[in-house]
C-alpha cells in the first residue's frame, strides 16, 4: 500500500474509530436495557449510564488532547470507566434488575471491547516508546484500524495486563529511605 493511500484511510475524528463505535453501540444498549429498572433501583441505572457513557466522553477528550500521553492516560480511565459499567451490570444480574441474557450479553460484548482498547492503548504504548510524546502534525492520525482492530483480522497479542495494580507501600517506603 502506497503512503498516499495510507493517509486516505487514517482515521480524523473520533467517530471513525471502530473501538470507539462499539463503546458508543454499548453505551446505547445500556441505556435501554436499564430502563425497566424497578424504582428502588433508579441510583443503579444512573451509575450504569453515567460510566458508560463516560467511556465514549473520555476517549473523545483524550483523541482531540495534545499529546500522546494525554490520550493514553484518557484510555486508560476508559478502561476503568468500562469496568466499572460491569462492575454494575454485574449487581443489576444479582439483584434481578436485567434478564440474564442480556446482562451476560452486554458483559461479554464489554470484555470484547476491552480487548480492542487493549489493543490501542498497546500501539500508543509503542508510540510513545519509539516517538515521544507529541502527537504529530494535526492532520495526521496516531492510529489506523489495524492498531486495535478485533483479534480476528489477525492483530498479535497484547501484553498489557488488565488487572489492578498492588502497590507494595512497605517496599515503596524502604526503597525512599535509601535515598
């Protein structure tokens, strides 16, 4: 593929982004699958709307942020955000506020999303590494598809592990003394 058309098909805003559709295709559905939610559960629905669509907001601000770092850290509280909707979809299936189907739908389309944000945040991990920081010149895209597009279309695996980090604070603590 010739670099002219390489830049035809670079993403330019944020609606173009297959991960960011599919968090926005998720953020909907929750939308109307919380909305038989009984009266005693509406703070329920209201942490499921409020993160999930948290999730598009942020990759929105971190997509249009100066540098690379700033849509990175953006990502990141993504992913957060993204567990935290499953987090609450989880309690809606305990509390018998969603149709088991449908909570375990949405909880395994949430897992397949957070494989694609893996993905991009793994490219611009990489970026960031071989780059720097800066983002280049505005008309250019950091990213094409193929840098978070679905395990199928052959991308590798990503590294990046999804589970909270420890901080050792005892250790944290020794290693400041020493210095």
């Amino acid at each position: 593929m010739a670099d002219g058309e390489m830049a035809a098909e670079r993403i330019r805003n944020i609606g173009q982004m297959p991960v960011y559709q599919v968090f926005s295709k998720l953020a909907l559905d929750v939308e109307i699958m919380t909305r038989s939610f009984g009266p005693d559960f509406r703070w329920l629905r209201v942490q499921c709307l409020r993160c999930s669509e948290s999730v598009c907001a942020n990759m929105t601000e971190g997509f249009y942020s100066q540098y690379s770092t700033e849509y990175l850290q953006a990502l990141y509280r993504c992913r957060r955000e993204a567990r935290e909707t499953m987090a609450h979809i989880c309690y809606a299936l305990g509390v018998k506020q969603l149709v088991a189907t449908d909570g375990s739908g949405l909880m395994s389309r949430y897992e397949e999303a957070l494989m694609q944000l893996a993905r991009l945040l793994g490219s611009i991990e990489r970026k960031i590494r071989e780059r720097g920081k800066a983002k280049g010149v505005p008309s250019e895209l950091r990213e094409t598809e193929e840098d978070y597009g679905s395990q199928s279309r052959g991308s590798v695996h990503n590294p990046i592990d999804h589970q909270p980090s420890a901080i050792d604070h005892q250790r944290s603590a020794i290693s400041h003394q020493k210095r």
